[in-house]
C-alpha cells in the first residue's frame, strides 16, 4: 500500500497532470487510482474526435444485434486497452460499496 501512495505522489508532482486528476475527483466515487489510471492511459483528450471512440478505447462498448423486435446486447468489446478497461470495471463493482447513499441487494 505505501509503494501505491509513493508512485501517486510521485507521478502527481507534474501540474497539468495533478489538475487533471483532481478535475477527474470531483466525480462522485472516483478516487485517485482511478483518476490517475484513467488520466494516464488516456493521456491528451483531443486525440479522440467522438465520445464514441473513448468509450471503444476504455472496451465499455458492446455491439447490438437486432432482428425483427429482439434486441440483443454482445459482449463489451475485446479490441481496447485492458489495463483501463479492468480499472474502470473494478472502480463500477466497488462504487456501491463506497456510496453511502447506495442501496445495497
């Protein structure tokens, strides 16, 4: 656990990426690894033109295939950066835990 605090201290000692993890904490549940994993693997924001392609880079994406009115969900996408996709994924498991507003089953 001190190795973890250590490199987030470390890697917060750059500005704009400190600001970026700070803006990215404001988010209800989103704690530092979270933020930093997510400001880190994304690195500058502009390199993606759509929401979409964010959203197929983190692998939160699933295709849909429709046939006359059934609606079927696939898999999320395979194709994506796994490191963040397993972060993100993990970060939604453990938010109701951490929401004390949460109803729990």
């Amino acid at each position: 656990m001190s190795m973890e605090r250590t490199l987030i201290r470390q890697l917060l000692h750059d500005d704009e990426l400190h600001d970026r993890v700070l803006r990215l904490m404001t988010i209800p549940a989103v704690g530092p690894v979270t933020a930093l994993t997510w400001a880190l693997e994304i690195g500058d924001v502009s390199r993606f033109r759509t929401v979409k392609q964010v959203i197929s880079y983190a692998g939160l994406s699933a295709d849909e295939c429709s046939s006359g009115e059934r609606q079927y969900r696939m898999p999320l996408s395979k194709n994506c950066n796994k490191h963040l996709k397993t972060v993100l994924i993990e970060a939604a498991r453990m938010a109701p835990y951490w929401n004390s507003g949460a109803e729990r089953d």
